[in-house]
C-alpha cells in the first residue's frame, strides 16, 4: 500500500455527526482520525487508545465491546484500544487502514452505527492523555539545513555547517525516560535543569540552573512496524516504517550544551526533558499533503543511492505548518492570550523521513514499534521562520521583544511554550495536530 494514495477517508465532502468536527478550523475533523491514550481525568482507569473527532474521543476499548468493527478492523481495534499503542503501531499498516476506513464510515452523518459509536465518546475537557506508546529509542536528528547553518555560524562564522551535513542526516541518540505528553489544556511541567557551564569569560567551569534555556520547534515520527537487527530498511520501503507524526519540543540548555557537547553531542543539555503533542496523526492522513522533497540548491551533493529514490523526490515531503507560541507568567496573570514566536514548515526540512529511517537502519540498526524520531529544529529562510530563541535572540544578542513589554534572549521560570500544527490545502479537509505544551518551573 502506499502512503500517499488518495482514498475514501480523505473525501473532503463528508462530515461527521460530531458537530465540533465539521467546525472551520477544526483539528480534528472526521477525515484526521488522530490516534492517542487517554483515561477520564480524576478516574481510577486504566489508560486506553482512543480516537479523536471534534472535541471528542472514540473510546476504543467500549468501541471494541459494542462489536461495531469487523474482520481487520476488529482486529485493529484490540491493538489500538490497550494502554500502549506499540501492538497497534507495530502490526501489518493494512490494519490500521483498515480500521481509519472502518472510523470514517462509523463516524460519518448518516451511519446506521452512530447510536452505538455515540455511546462510546469521552470529551477532550474530561480526559487525561497518556504517552501513546512505550518508547524504546529516542533519535534526534538535525534536519534543518537552516538551524543548522544559524546555529553553526554563531560558534564556527567561517564554516558553520560540518563537512557530511549535506551528505548524511545528522542525528544524537536521545533519552526516552524523560518525554512526556503535554498539551495547553494540561502542559508539562518540569524543573529548570541544573548543570555544568563555561561562559567564554569564566576561567572555570560553573555549576547552576542553566540561564540559556530554550526550546525547539520540531515534529516527531512514531516508528511502526520494525526491522530486524542486522537488515536495512530500504528507502523505497521507509515509510511503511513510519506510524504517524505529532509535535515535538526538546528542551535545550544552551550553556550546558556549549560546555559538554564537544567531542560526544548533547548529554545532560537536552536529556532533562522532551514534550509531545497527544495526538498521532497517521501518515494515511498526511497523504494529501505530500510534496516533493526540499530542493537542493545548485552545487550540493546529490544524496547517495541508499538516501534516494523516485517517491522520495517526488514526495517525501510534508507540506505542514508549524508555530511557536509563548505565555509567560505575566501574560498569564493578566489574561492575555499567547503570543506567537514564530512560523516555519516541515516542507524546508533538507532531509525527508523516508531518509531518516534508511539512514537510521543502514548499518543493522534495529527500528522498534514505537520508538520515537525528532525531526530536529525546523527553522526556514527568515527571522520570522525561526524555531529556537537561539536563532530568535541570535545566542542572546537580540532578545525577543513581546508586546507587555517583556523581553526574551531565553526562557524565564513561568514560561509556558506552545506548538502548533496543521496541514491544508485547497480541495481537501484541514488537517490538525492540536497543540504541544510545556511549562519551565524553578530550578529544584
Ligand atoms: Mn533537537
């Protein structure tokens, strides 16, 4: 099956029963079909998948025991309703397709199914979300040809990007113990990070709360099925690879990072905290949205056999837009609404997902359901398009100047960060990912 093959699902001229999905704007209309865990906040439940439609969410797990699915969609639906989703993730993709076309007919105005579906709705404001999955591996890679050429210039203003940048899709291996959901509606708290720095004028190293804390704007891909260990994943086959995507924010402190990250990576600057969006929105779902890869300009390399192909040219990109939103404390305090940081697209990525997995299993590595990519920061051409407040503030030159009158070379205790994302493109319904939200507490 392919991954960007148009379908029954992505008519756009269906509507659900669920009012709040055929509103204008909506995240979650009946052709999204965004998969997470959840349980009624304040309950003593088990975590179960659910879908979302509107402001609500298709219980899976009561869905299963009204009999409403049949055959592969039956059989999809067990996987998707337990309390991790990697059984689901990690199954045939034929599965899952099966069961988004046995969700679009159930949910559509006019199903003989509605009753028995309706029973089965839990709302967005009285749910808890969980981590869609156990992850096993996390990878961050570093995509942005722009974030990285920002961010190399203001270290090495000679040659800011590194010799294999653009022959290979740079990436660190993250820490999987310290992601959690978040979302404005229940953020992710955590501790300002402590540790190790050297400001360029100290004649020693200092230990405290990091004073350069900041975040990424990035989209994260869920891995579905794996491979085995010792095998490749070739890039033709990559993306039957890749479950889903949602937003991603890793956190970063930029002084502990300056210290530690020569000659290994990033370490204790980036394994404090990661954020992520609730929701998994399928691939099947994106289909619609796919574009050619990002162009390459004149006199850069041609990526290697392994790292190309036709579809990848073609299509392996992700016409999806992205935004970064700040409230801090005060704004808080004063009911004022989020301000917007910045604006990029996944589409500018130098690097597709289908090259991450080829890359990430070309030596033997093995892919489980599951695990979980970061696309690295998506920063595009301009200073509106910029994904950290590194790139914002130019490493704390220029702060970022809010409309309170507030100023931000890096994050502040109180801050909360937001995330957007969606896709849409005329013909076709909107598509959403709901938000990513994290809020930086004092240092412990
Ligand atoms: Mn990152």
């Amino acid at each position: 099956m392919s991954t960007t093959a148009i379908n029954e699902t992505h008519d756009p001229k269906q509507k659900s029963w669920v009012d709040a999905a055929n509103e204008a704007g909506a995240d979650f209309p009946l052709q999204n079909l965004a998969f997470g865990v959840f349980r009624r906040a304040g309950k003593a439940e088990d975590f179960r998948g659910g879908v979302a439609i509107g402001d609500q969410i298709l219980d899976l797990a009561a869905a299963v025991r009204t009999g409403m699915f049949a055959k592969d969609a039956a059989e999809a639906a067990v996987l998707a309703s337990a309390p991790t989703l990697n059984g689901f993730m990690g199954a045939d993709p034929g599965l899952a397709s099966a069961l988004r076309l046995a969700l679009f007919r159930a949910l559509r105005e006019g199903s003989a199914l509605e009753g028995r579906a309706r029973a089965c709705l839990v709302p967005m404001k009285d749910a808890e979300m969980g981590l869609p999955a156990a992850i096993g591996d996390f990878t961050d890679f570093f995509s942005s040809v722009f974030h990285a050429t920002n961010t190399g210039s203001m270290f090495r203003p000679d040659s800011p990007l590194f010799p294999n940048y653009k022959h290979l899709p740079i990436a660190y291996h993250g820490r999987s113990s310290s992601i959690r959901v978040g979302s404005l509606a229940s953020p992710h708290t955590f501790p300002r990070p402590q540790g190790q720095s050297k400001p360029a004028d100290a004649p020693a190293p200092l230990f405290g709360p990091s004073k350069r804390l900041d975040y990424e704007l990035e989209v994260g891909v869920w891995i579905g099925r794996g491979n085995d260990q010792g095998t490749r994943v070739s890039i033709e086959g990559a993306e039957a690879h890749a479950f889903g995507l949602c937003l991603l924010n890793d956190w970063s402190a930029r002084d502990i990072q300056g210290w530690e990250y020569q000659p290994l990576g990033p370490f204790l600057a980036k394994n404090f905290a990661t954020t992520i969006s609730p929701w998994i929105v399928t691939l099947e779902a994106l289909a619609p949205f796919r574009v050619a890869e990002f162009t390459r300009p004149a006199g850069d390399p041609a990526p290697m056999a392994y790292l190309d192909s036709p579809h990848n040219r073609a299509a392996g990109g992700i016409d999806l837009k992205l935004e970064v939103l700040l409230l801090t404390a005060r704004m808080r305090a004063a009911g004022l609404a989020p301000v917007r940081l910045s604006a990029s697209n996944f589409r500018d990525s130098y690097w597709t997902i289908a090259q991450f997995i080829a890359h990430h299993t070309v030596g033997g590595c093995n892919l489980n359901p599951g695990d979980l990519f970061g696309s690295g920061t998506q920063s595009g051409r301009t200073r509106e398009e910029f994904g950290s407040l590194l790139e914002l503030s130019w490493g704390g030159k220029t702060p970022v100047e809010l409309p309170n009158g507030e100023k931000r070379a890096f994050l502040e205790d109180g801050d909360t960060l937001i995330f957007r994302g969606h896709c849409s493109r005329d013909g076709y319904a909107r598509i959403g990912f709901g938000d990513v939200a994290g809020t930086v507490l004092p240092a412990n």
